[in-house]
C-alpha cells in the first residue's frame, strides 16, 4: 500500500502541475482512489474468512471462476486485476457528468493527463457531481450525471471486485469484468468512442461464449432478450440523433429551435416510458452523447471479429493496427455515420 500511495502522490504531482484541471479535482480522484485500494483484500482471504456472508462468499467463487475464464478463453490480460474484492458501502464507485451545450450533441471534454480527453468527469461523491452537474446545467448546457459501478484504471493498478456490482446477475457480473479487462488489453488516449466499442464488443462475444461455456442456456436467452431491449433503445436514441443533429444545423432563432429541442425529447421520452430499465433516464443531448460514445462503432468491431473467423487474438491485432491509424481513419471501414 505504501509504494501505492506514493505513485498515486507523484501522480497528483504531475496533475498539478499540467495546468488542465484544478489541484482539488485530482486530490478527490486520487484520495478516492487510495480509499478504495486501502478496503481491498484478496479474493481468497476474503472467501476463506469464516465472518464472510454465504451468499458473498458464492458471487466471489463466481467472480473468481470469471476471471480466470477472461484470461484462458478471451485472452484477456492476466494480472492482479479482479483478484481482490473492495466493500464500498456506497452504491456506486464513482458518479459521472457528461456535459453537451444547448444546441449541440458533441459532449464536451476533460482532458487528463493519463486518459487523455474523456467525454465525461468522475467523482467519487454524489454531492460533488451534483455540484459540479449543478454549475454546468447553470450556465446553459444539458448535464447528464449517472452512478457507476467501476471504472478501469488501465491496468496502472489491480482495479478490485467492488460491492458495487459483485451481486449483479451472473451474465451482467461477467459483462462487467470482460468490458473493464477490454480496456486493459487495448486503449486510444483520447477516443473514448473507439475505447468503449471496442470494449462492449468484447464484452457482448465474452458473455455468449461463457454462458455457452457453463451450461447455462437460461441466462443466455434472458441476456439475448436484454441486448433485444437495448438495441430497440439505441435505436430510438439514434433516431433521435439525426433529427436532432438536422435540427441544430438550421438557421433558426433560438427561441424556435428550443421549443422544436423540447418536442423531440417529448417524444423521446414517451418511447423510453414503454421500457422499465430506460424510462428512468432524463433525455436530453448529454444523455445522447453518452450512450452514442459507448455503441457507435460496436456493429463494426463485431463485423472485423467475423471477419477473423472468432478468432480473438487475431481480431485483437487487428483493432491494434487499426488504434495506431489516425483517429479520421481508425474507425473500422464499415462503421456507420451519425
């Protein structure tokens, strides 16, 4: 822990003196960071503690069983990352603020020195998101802030098993470990379009090939009927996306491209209503521009895996080479354009 926190010090350091966000910014990122490292422990220890609840203890053996799986059969990386299991006591890891302007469905960025420029901000609280969503929704722009579960550091740390997620469903406990070792394997500083899509593609491939793995035929139709769901969802949301962007090319007074603004997510509102996973969400543009950053190449990247016959570790070479291409031509050929 001690060599931990020092890196995590040089790196609050080097932040600091960047000049791109403020000193206070990365003291949370990095204070949080550190809290959730000091409740880690080893998955093992952790199983074998006799105070350990049963029903803990069995979603850990789970966990522990996906892991490995991740490494042996998607050839994901293989390293302390998911090997340890952190009690957070909140419901989520951190809470995210994606921002877009009025008019707009391009979310604006922060830039980070490791990451690179993300089209969002993390917190570790959900008062400071608030505050910091509140600041921005103050000043004009269409804020969407959202809990979530876990994060990848990029392999700089073993990222933990979190109480965040650790009693999510079987297949959703396994989307979320193969997504976030995803990142590990391969990440662009900078695009997180092509980095989540990349991402939920292998998630989608890891999850079949595990429930078909493990006998477990049922939860590979109720995962099947929710990307169904899903895909319906995003399909609207893309819908939305082009009028939208037609919209805001006109020439119109503002007062009349708000009030044209307001009914378009009047309608996209009473879509979302028929889906009890979705109709929770307040659309607006941040909430179009997140959701578009995670699934606007996934089609393509599915394709490219196709095209390698299943064969992930030559899909992975060849998204590797595509990575180091210019972002204007890094996107797989057959991606579409929204």
């Amino acid at each position: 822990m001690e060599s931990s926190a020092k890196i995590l010090l040089s790196l609050l350091a080097s932040f600091s003196l960047s000049g791109c966000e403020t000193i206070s910014y990365y003291a949370q990122a990095v204070g949080g960071q550190m809290a959730m490292m000091a409740r880690s422990h080893p998955v093992a220890a952790v199983i074998a503690d006799p105070a350990t609840p049963p029903l803990l203890r069995e979603r850990l053996e789970l966990a522990h069983s996906i892991r490995d799986y991740a490494s042996r059969e998607l050839k994901l990386p293989d390293n302390g990352s998911y090997r340890s299991y952190a009690d957070l006591e909140r419901p989520y890891v951190v809470w995210n603020v994606v921002t877009a302007p009025e008019f707009s469905l391009e979310p604006l960025e922060s830039c980070f020195p490791v990451a690179g420029c993300v089209p969002y901000r993390g917190f570790f609280t959900q008062e400071a998101a608030e505050r910091h969503a509140a600041r921005l929704r103050a000043a004009g722009n269409d804020v969407s802030l959202r809990g979530v579960p876990a994060y990848s550091t990029l392999g700089r740390f073993d990222d933990p098993l979190l109480s965040t997620f650790i009693r999510y469903p079987d297949a959703e406990l396994a989307r979320l470990i193969f997504h976030e070792l995803a990142h590990q394997l391969l990440y662009v500083q900078g695009d997180s379009t092509f980095n989540e899509s990349f991402a939920v593609a292998v998630e989608r491939e890891g999850v079949r090939r595990w429930l078909t793995a493990t006998g477990r035929g049922a939860g590979l139709k109720v995962f099947f009927e929710g990307q169904e769901a899903s895909r319906r969802f995003l399909e609207e949301l893309a819908r939305s996306r082009v009028r939208l962007k037609a919209l805001y090319g006109m020439p119109l007074p503002p007062e009349v491209m708000r009030e044209r603004k307001h009914a378009e997510f009047a309608e996209l509102r009473k879509a979302l209503e028929s889906n009890s996973k979705f109709r929770i969400l307040e659309p607006n543009n941040a909430l179009l521009a997140s959701y578009a950053t995670y699934t606007q190449l996934v089609p393509a990247f599915e394709k490219l895996l196709a095209e390698e016959g299943g064969d992930l570790e030559k899909f992975y070479a060849r998204v590797k080479t595509l990575s180091a291409s210019e972002r204007s031509s890094r996107g797989p050929s057959s991606a579409p354009i929204q």
